[in-house]
C-alpha cells in the first residue's frame, strides 16, 4: 500500500473522530401563566462551521399522542460553549402541557460553510444521562412524517395485504411502541403470514420508510430470480423475520 494512501486513511479517520457532536438535552416542561416552554440545552463540540440548525420538536404523552409542536433555529453556534433557553410548544389544548412525557427531535436542516450537510444532522446526539431521565424521554427521529396524516394506501399483491406509511395515529391505534417509521399492514386480503397491524420495518435486510423502497427491493429480488423475500417485521412490539414467498 502507497504511503500517500496510507496518510490519506489517517487524516479521514482522525477528522472523523474529531468531529465529535452537537450535543442536545431537554432539562424539562414549564407552563408560565397559559404558555408552555420546552427548556433545551445545546453545545457544539464538532470542528464543522455551523451557519444554521434547524430542529423540530414533537411533544407527545405516555401513550405517544402527538400533543403539541415546536422548532426553532440555532445560528452561528459558538463552539464548545452551552446554549440554554426556552422554546414554546404550539398546543391544541394548553391543558395538555402538564401530559407531555416525551420529546421526538427531528433535525430538519443543517447548514454548514463546506456544505456537509448530511455530516452535519447526523451529528446531533441526545446528551447520554437523558436515558436516566424518566420525567420526560427523548429522542432523535429520522423522518418527522410520523406525525403528519397521509390516506395513501396500497395494495401490495405480491403478499396480499395493503399498507400504510407509520404515522402516529397508526401507532397508537395498534400500540407500536419505539418506532417511528416503517409500513403499517391495515388489511389483509390473502395472506398466511400477515396481521393487521403489523409494522415491516425492513426488506432485505433494507431499512423500509416508505412505499418505493419496498417497491424497489421487490424487483431487485424479481431480477435476482428469488422465489422468496426476507421481511423484518413488529408485531405487538416483537420482532419477526420471515422469508415470504411471492405470488
């Protein structure tokens, strides 16, 4: 292997590990007369020049009943310097402030000077001790359509059921707990292996977040002239894999 190789491998691992995190914890609710705040703290421990972050808070009860909505936008972070303050949750009901006991934080933006800007969310950690925290539990999540609606259904005939993109509402319906994505089973028409209410959380070994994933790896496996397809799938909170055949 060439020196010039060897040293390139270094300085990418060394500034992988240098880049550290942008450290996020939430240190409780407060109600001030009819308002309620979310009080988060922020420290940005990487060696990326942040412009701009962009968060979005989901306030949800023990049930994970979407509750109440918040975001708000960090610029120009100092580095390893914390940042506290207070941000207001939009409620339906204001009463509901007292029932928050979870807190979904999605990242929704990034904005960093050299433009890394898949670096940059996926730097966003929970601070570790928040796992200790049994007042209010937070977490990060991926895609923040969990707590939109969407009607789109669809037939898949190749397993007999139809399908729906998780959101929060389907969570609660059938009690999926921990997860935030994945393609809910809402009927089924011909199937020896599926329920209602079971959650595909991953196709050939492919974590699955919406319809044209699944689409995708089942004609991969068409193409590979696979007679059977790998399913990673929830059901009452279990998990489950199985090899289905095609029809």
């Amino acid at each position: 292997m060439k020196p010039y190789f060897l040293i390139f491998i270094f300085f990418t691992f060394a500034k992988a590990i240098y880049a550290k995190n942008i450290i996020f914890e939430t240190s409780g609710i407060a109600k001030v007369g009819q308002d309620c705040f979310v009080s988060v703290f922020i420290k940005d421990e990487t060696d990326l020049n942040i412009k701009e972050l962009h968060l979005n808070i989901f306030s949800t009860d023990i049930n994970e009943k979407l509750l109440g909505r918040s975001n708000i936008i960090f610029t120009k972070l100092n580095k390893n310097q914390p940042f506290v303050t207070n941000v207001p949750v939009d409620f339906e009901n204001r009463e509901e402030c007292k029932a928050i006991k979870n807190l979904k934080i999605h990242v929704k933006n990034c904005i960093e000077i050299n433009q890394n800007k898949d670096q940059c969310k996926n730097l966003v950690k929970i601070k570790e001790n928040l796992s200790g925290n049994h007042l209010i539990n937070t977490n990060i999540i991926k895609d923040s359509s969990f707590f939109n609606s969407d009607n789109n259904e669809l037939y898949l005939k190749e397993f007999g059921i139809y399908l729906k993109k998780l959101n929060s509402d389907y969570a609660q319906r059938y009690k999926i707990k921990n997860y935030t994505s994945g393609l809910i089973v809402v009927e089924v028409n011909k199937s020896n292996t599926f329920l209602v209410g079971d959650l595909i959380t991953e196709v050939e070994m492919t974590e699955i977040y919406n319809i044209s994933q699944l689409r995708k790896q089942i004609v991969e496996v068409f193409d590979n002239k696979k007679k059977h397809i790998l399913i990673n799938f929830i059901r009452n909170n279990n998990e489950k894999l199985v090899a289905v055949k095609l029809n």
